[in-house]
C-alpha cells in the first residue's frame, strides 16, 4: 500500500502543503489548458467539477495545521498502513498485560503488524501522545477507570505507556478499585475500578412465601438495583480528578443473563419494577441513575468521560458457537458495514445499539463522550483469537500493545483542551 507518504503528510505542515498546492495548482491549469485547446466542446460546468474537491483538499490540511482541534471529529478516518513502524510504544514484557491479551507473548499470527496502522482523522492530525509530557502536566492528579474488562484493557494500555518512561510506581488501590498505580516522581495515579453494569447487582432466588416477581413465574435470576452503584466504584467519584466509564458488554450478554433461566431482574427503591423492565429499558434507566449519581458525587472540576461502546468482531457464529477473528488487515468500509449495520442484525449488533442508549443518556450531562466505535470498528485484526492458548476466539477484547493506546491518545488529545482543575 502506498500509504506512507499519505500519512505523513500531516507531520510535515509548514512547507508541503503549499508546495503540494503550487503543484496541482500548475497542475490544473495546465491540465486546463490542454484541455482548452483540444476540445470543441468544452462547457465550463466541467471546470469547477474538476477543481472543487482538490481545493477542499487542500484547505482540509491547511486547517489541521491550524489547530482546530476542539473541532475536529476524530472518529471520521481511515487506517493507514506505515510500514517504517518498528515496534509499539511498550513491548510484551509490561508485566500488567492479562495473558490472553499478550498477542505477541502467545503467538497470535500478525501481532506486530496491528502496531503499524496509524489512524487519521479526515480533517485533522491524532497525534501518539508524548507520555513524559503527559506526566509532567499531569502532576497531582488522580485518573479513574470505571467498567468492564474492556476498560481495564485500555487501563493498562496507559499504564503500560507510562511505564515504560519512568520506573518508579507504587501500587495503590483505592477504595474498591480492582487494580492502581502510583507515578511517585509525579505524584500521577491511574486506578480501573471493575463494574459490568455499573448498577449493583446479585443473584436472585424466588421466595418460597411468593412475592410480585414470583407470582409472575420468576424463580432464578439476577437482582439489579438501577439506582445503587456497585461497591467498587461507589466512592471513585469523590476522589479521581479524571473518570472514563463504560457499560455495555454485559447488557448483552445471554450466557450470564439469559432472559428465560437467570434474567436480570430490576429493583427500584429496593422494589421490584413491576411490569418487569427488558435489558434495553433496564441499560436506560441505570445509566439516568448513574449518570445523575456522579454529577452529584464529583467534586467540582471533575472531568467526567464516557467511552462508547468497543465493538466485537466475531464472525461464522458468535464466541460461544465456533465465532472466530482471524483477519490480518483492517476491514473495508463496506464490510464495517456489513458487520455492524443495525438493519443487518449481525452477530455484533450490540455495538451501535449500545451506543444509541448511550448518545440518549449522556445528552445534557456533564459527561463528554470518548468516541472509540468507529476507528475501531475497521479493526478486525486487532482481537487477541486464540493468543495464549485459549478455548474459544476472543474477539472482543484488544490486543495489547494495540488499538487501546490509540483510545489513549484520543482521550489525552481531548484532555489537553480541558483545563484540569
Ligand atoms: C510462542 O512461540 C515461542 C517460540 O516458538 C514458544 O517458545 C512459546 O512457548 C510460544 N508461546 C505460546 C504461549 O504458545
Ligand atoms: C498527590 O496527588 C493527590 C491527588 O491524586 C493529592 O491529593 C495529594 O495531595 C498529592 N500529594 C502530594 C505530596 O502532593
Ligand atoms: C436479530 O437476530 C437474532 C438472532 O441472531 C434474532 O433472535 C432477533 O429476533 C433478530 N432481531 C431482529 C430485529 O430481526
């Protein structure tokens, strides 16, 4: 692919674009000319046709260039092939990567090629972000993780990046939190505080005495109090001075929740929800109550996040039905498509579904929204498959080094137009 000249265009700024421009500008009008002087039926309506989306082009970078970056949607891109790429910006040794997600420790086939794709924005530059200045300006401050195991994943991908530049940390676990490090010569905390679907939830067993649910038909399930955080997390946002959250996979989850034999069953005021709520109904009213939770838990200046949903890639059958990942190179636009559509109803369906429930929630919070999905929806060739010896294709979570440190990037991009406290 000849690709490299095309991403790095971006990084060059003050002097090939305009040389770029005088070229195609020379370009076109003698291309202009030419065409003058050997058509009879030349009609002008051909001239702007021609020139309009060279110029739009052109101004495109010029603009990156600019710094336009509050502006700039990030999710719109493409991947580009670098091939000058050696190595990622930590290696397989960080000692925080779950096994299963060590592509190059477990021989996942092309585990070093993931490393290579670059994304690029259309309109503007999504640059690596440089981890010693991110600790120096990050002095002091605390940054929470709150989620699934997906979060925990770019956890550790910013933990690995850090580390990487300096070795002094101290483990630190706040309250609940599963996992936390300290950057001592910067006074830096980085936290994952493990949650699946934010609320807390328990097993649930009908009453021998009957009650609402069981006179229904209910006798096995799971309790999901809407409006109580996990324990874990519960405490997170009175004392981080960051917070990215998600939720998502385990609202579909069927194997866990399975709507006949153990579905979730939601609670209210310590009451139980009666007609009972469907998971969709249920992800709604959770993320109200635990999106209001936390505006009113956080100290002032808390910069709150919400990641968008991290999208699967299974194909031939989902994880639990022989669904594999074996993909060497990103997806097409057209098969992102096809894997991801909501019309299709594909094995991954969830990721823009989820997605949806999020936009809604999140409109009027003070929560901005992290947007992941789409640069990694292209990503098929990312999922850890059988890395480490597993039993089934893992194609959800990320391969680490991987895509989860351009999420980082996204995340410290947005951060360096925000003033923390
Ligand atoms: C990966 O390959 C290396 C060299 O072939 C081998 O020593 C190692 O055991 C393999 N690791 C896994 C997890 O299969
Ligand atoms: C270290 O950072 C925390 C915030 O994460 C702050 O509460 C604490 O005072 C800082 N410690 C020192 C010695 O500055
Ligand atoms: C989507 O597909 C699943 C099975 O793959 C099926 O159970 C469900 O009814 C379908 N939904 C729609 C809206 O077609």
């Amino acid at each position: 692919m000849a690709s490299n000249h095309h991403y790095r265009r971006p990084h060059q700024p003050l002097t090939s674009p305009s040389t770029t421009y005088l070229y195609i500008f020379l370009s076109i009008i003698t291309l202009t000319a030419l065409f003058l002087y050997s058509s009879h039926h030349f009609t002008s309506s051909t001239t702007p046709i021609t020139i309009k989306p060279i110029n739009q082009h052109i101004s495109g970078q010029i603009n990156d260039n600019e710094a336009s970056a509050a502006v700039c949607d990030y999710s719109e891109g493409k991947w580009f092939y670098d091939p000058t790429v050696r190595s990622g910006r930590y290696d397989e040794t960080c000692k925080e990567i779950y096994k299963g997600w060590n592509c190059i420790a477990g021989n996942r086939s092309g585990a070093k090629e993931i490393l290579k794709w670059r994304w690029q924005p259309n309109h503007c530059a999504l640059p690596q972000f440089d981890p010693i200045r991110f600790l120096q300006s990050h002095r002091d401050i605390s940054i929470g993780f709150v989620g699934d195991s997906l979060n925990r994943n770019m956890f550790v991908s910013l933990f690995c990046s850090l580390r990487r530049v300096t070795d002094e940390v101290k483990k630190w676990r706040p309250a609940g939190a599963d996992r936390g490090f300290t950057f001592l010569k910067y006074n830096l905390t980085i936290a994952y505080h493990r949650t699946n679907l934010l609320a807390r939830y328990g097993r649930w067993s009908g009453n021998a005495n009957g009650g609402e649910l069981e006179s229904l038909g209910y006798k096995e399930g799971y309790r999901v109090d809407v409006d109580i955080p996990d324990g874990t997390w519960a405490e997170a946002p009175s004392f981080h001075d960051i917070l990215i959250y998600n939720t998502g996979h385990w609202w579909w989850a069927p194997s866990k929740f399975d709507p006949v034999n153990s579905p979730m069953l939601f609670y209210e005021n310590g009451q139980p929800l009666i007609p009972p709520l469907s998971p969709e109904v249920g992800l709604d009213v959770v993320l109200k109550h635990m999106i209001s939770y936390v505006e009113e838990k956080a100290r002032p200046g808390t910069v709150l996040f919400f990641r968008t949903q991290s999208p699967r890639h299974f194909e031939g059958g989902d994880w639990d039905q022989g669904g594999s990942c074996a993909r060497l190179q990103p997806l097409s636009p057209h098969e992102v498509e096809e894997f991801f559509s909501v019309q299709n109803n594909g094995t991954n369906v969830e990721t823009r579904l989820v997605n949806e429930h999020l936009y809604e929630a999140i409109k009027g919070s003070a929560f901005r929204l992290l947007d992941i999905t789409r640069m990694s929806e292209f990503r098929a060739d990312a999922h850890p498959s059988l890395a480490g010896g597993k039993k089934h294709d893992d194609c959800m979570h990320w391969c680490l080094p991987g895509i989860t440190d351009t999420w980082n990037d996204l995340f410290i991009q947005h951060l360096s137009s925000i003033k923390i406290r």
